[in-house]
C-alpha cells in the first residue's frame, strides 16, 4: 500500500480517469447501496483489521492507528516517526502494526502500550519500507518489504515472515516493489501485490512458513482499462482474501476493488471517489467490507476516507 511510503515522496498532477467496469458497484455517498463512511477525514488510511468489535486502520501520515467502535473514531496509539501503513494481530493480546517511513513492527497491547519493536532479522540484517501484512494459522504474520517506488526503479522488494517467535525471516525477493499479501483459505499459497509490475504473484507455501518459487498469477492489464502512459504509479495494493478464495485487490491509483476468483477470472469491481485506494478488509464477517482510501498522494496530510459497505458476493441471503 503507498504515498510517502511509497508514491507520496513525489509531488504529480492527478488526472481525472473514466473507467470501463465489469459489474461496477459504484460508491457514490455515505447511503450508497448500504454504504457508510467511516471516517470522512482519515489521514492516509491504511491497512485496517476488525477484533473484538471494533476497526482498527493505520493513518500513515499522522503516525496512528485509530479504533472505530461503530459509533466513533478515536486515536488507540501514536508515535512520530512510525508512519504505519499495516494493522495485523500478534500474538495472544498483542497487534503488530507496520513503521513503514521507521522501517520496524511495532508490537503493541490491546490495552495500547508499546511492548516491543522488531527492525532485524535472523541475520542481523534490517528491512525497508514494511508496507502489507496477512497472518496465519500459526501465530505468524507475513509482511511486505516493499523498496524503492519510482517508475524504472529496481525489484528490491521482498516478503518477510515474523514468526510466533518473534523471529524475522527473508522468505523472497527480487519483487518489483511488493506490496499487499494474503494467503489461501487452506495457508497454503501466499499472494503479493508486485505493485509497479501490474501483476499478482502467488507463492506455495511450505510447512516451515518459507516459499517456493513464484508464479505470476494475473496481470492487472488482464482484467481491467491499463492506465495511461506515465502512469507508473498505478498498480495492486493491499490484498484480502475470502473462504472461497476469491481475492480482493486494491488498485493504487485507479480508485476501484477489483475482486477475482480463485482462476483469477474477474468478479467484480467496485469504484471509490478517491484514487488512492490502499486496502480492503473484513468485519466481523465476509458480509461486510472495509476499504481505506486517501484521496490524494501529493498534498499532506493526504486526507481520504474509510468506508463500510456490504460485500457483493456474500451481502444476498444464502449466498
């Protein structure tokens, strides 16, 4: 997911984009077809996580994680200097948010105390730019390292696992700035958003949480309008994936969801004002669907909303 981050250390005139939609679901207000918005001025959201009744969304450019409680937002934790981009469970009480611009986790309680930081790996070697995270059935979170994001820039972005130990292993690399992650209903194929490559890629995922060889599972100009040329910006982010594998893709740039089966083959596709889109999430349920969208990349604090709405392929009775 980007912007200081990823695609905010550059200033650049934003153009007014029609696109051709498949199935569109537009949002078009806070009544929209079941939809609120959450929050109506968000700074930066990011990556949220729905526990224990509540949303919890990472505001990068105000160095915060909010709580919604369904009535309110209020801040839960801040530190200058983190610039979260990702909220993900820890172990036991715990979350492990992602300092993207401080290049750290950040475990923190749910009470919201800081109980420890994590900035190496196994190797004594650090990571840059955390941007995405996914957990899994293990207590184990995976995590993008995404690197440089800049047209022409080299695949320095990796994937990171923190196991339930705490400990920080480089999974795979050379990846042309990753970006969201999320694994298979079964933990067995764990899928990263190859942001300036336009591309999913998907990994199989071996019994002590480390990859094997990657394989592109779809190119985004395969299923939706590609962006004008100079657009390099435009590309997936965040990642969601439901129990019937369907895959929930944030399309950085572009202001819309694209949702895929687990063919790749497309869905649907739901629009947002906002081109920013940077994550889709859960709720209590896969009937409702979070999406965090700044408005803009070029102008802080980069203030963009999150909204609510009902899930298209879940929200229909026996479905």
């Amino acid at each position: 997911m980007p912007v200081l981050r990823t695609p905010t250390v550059f200033a650049f005139a934003l153009r007014l984009a029609i696109f051709l939609a498949c199935c569109p679901i537009p949002i078009a207000g806070a009544n929209a077809a079941g939809t609120i918005v959450v929050n109506e001025q968000a700074y930066y959201p990011e990556q949220p996580l729905w526990y224990r009744g509540a949303l919890f969304y990472a505001e990068m450019s105000k160095d915060r994680v909010m709580k919604w409680d369904g009535a309110r937002n209020s801040v839960f934790w801040t530190e200058p200097g983190c610039g979260p981009t990702s909220v993900a469970k820890g172990g036991g009480e715990t979350f492990v948010f992602l300092c993207h611009l401080r290049n750290s986790l950040v475990e923190v309680d749910t009470s919201g105390h800081k109980v420890g930081e994590y900035n190496r790996d196994v190797d004594g070697k650090g990571f840059v730019t955390p941007n995405g995270s996914t957990n899994d059935a293990k207590g184990g979170i995976y995590f993008s390292s995404s690197g440089i994001f800049a047209g022409g820039a080299p695949a320095t972005g990796s994937v990171y696992y923190l196991g339930a130990n705490r400990k920080i292993k480089k999974v795979a690399d050379k990846i042309w700035y990753s970006n969201g992650v999320a694994l298979s209903h079964d933990g067995n194929s764990l899928f990263v958003s190859e942001h300036l490559g336009r591309r999913i890629l998907v990994y199989p995922v071996n019994a002590d949480a480390s990859l094997g060889e990657k394989k592109v599972f779809l190119s985004l100009d395969d299923i939706a309008s590609a962006p004008d040329s100079g657009e390099w910006w435009v590309g997936p982010d965040g990642l969601a994936m439901d129990s019937n594998d369907n895959l929930y893709i944030a399309e950085y740039g572009a202001g819309r969801l694209l949702i895929v089966d687990k063919a790749g083959l497309l869905k649907k596709k739901i629009f947002v004002p906002e081109k920013f889109i940077t994550a889709p999430r859960f709720g209590e349920t896969e009937e409702t669907l979070f999406i965090t969208a700044p408005g803009n990349n070029s102008t802080p604090p980069f203030i963009g909303k999150v909204y609510s709405m009902p899930n298209p392929l879940f929200a229909a009775p026996g479905k």
